[in-house]
C-alpha cells in the first residue's frame, strides 16, 4: 500500500501591515480562515481578495518555509504577468480578476508546505495577509 503524504492548508494566523502614515481602510487584502486538506499530487488553490483604489493594482504572492524568509513567486498586474524563475507557472500561477488574484500550485510536493502571503501595492502603500499551509510529514524536497 502506497500513500502519499497529507497536506494541510491551515489559516491560523493573519496579520495586516501597512507602511502608510495614513492608512484609512480604502486598500486591504484578505485570505480566508479554515482548513483544506489535500494529498501529494494534487492541486491547490489560495484565495486572495482585495479592494483598492487603483485602477492598476499590483498584487504578489509570497512563500515562506520554517526558518527562512520570503521568497518571490509572482506578481500580476493588469498588463504583466511575471514569475520568479525558481516558480514556474507550469505549477504556480495566479490570475488577475476584478477583485481576486488566487494562487493555483498544480502537482503539490510535501515541500510546498509553507506560509504562502497575497500582497497588494499601491504606490508606497501594502497590506499582507498571510495563510499558512502546514504539512504532517517534513520530506527534503527536490523538484
């Protein structure tokens, strides 16, 4: 019997930055609560809404392992689609809707497993909203 080991995308924790002095609410992000839990080989999806009021948003997406930073996967704007080249899109991407830029990673490795962060800038203004993915069983991963 094989199985393949079990991802949890978990959101626990969020938090909101916003490095403006005048932050008053008219630019936020959100990433919903609650679990999802999914096998190796499969696909995940990580919602991110947001209202702002550009007319060309510029929203990231962020992943984050245990004791590491943040790493770049890719940027969508209304005229650019750009990922990291350690992400390719064969397996992340993202686009871009009215009010929404969800994160698809298509053929999950247990090294996937991290805090995946949707971010928004406008001019010098950003809100992060973060959704940690969890995985039962810690593997070395190489892709």
């Amino acid at each position: 019997l094989i199985v393949s080991p079990v991802l949890i995308l978990t959101g626990l924790s969020f938090w909101m930055f916003c490095s403006s002095t005048e932050c008053k609410g008219e630019e936020k992000v959100t990433q919903p609560p609650g679990d999802v839990i999914l096998t190796q080989g499969q696909t995940a999806t990580l919602k991110c809404t947001f209202s702002t009021t550009s007319s060309d948003p510029y929203l990231f997406w962020y992943k984050q392992e245990v004791n590491s930073y943040p790493k770049f996967i890719l940027t969508r704007s209304r005229y650019s689609a750009d990922n990291s080249p350690e992400f390719v899109k064969d397996r992340f991407d993202a686009e871009l809707k009215d009010s929404s830029v969800p994160l698809k990673i298509q053929d999950l490795h247990v090294c996937d497993s991290a805090v995946y962060y949707c971010a928004l800038r406008m001019g010098v203004m950003w809100d992060v909203l973060g959704a940690p993915i969890k995985s039962l069983a810690a593997a070395f991963c190489t892709i």
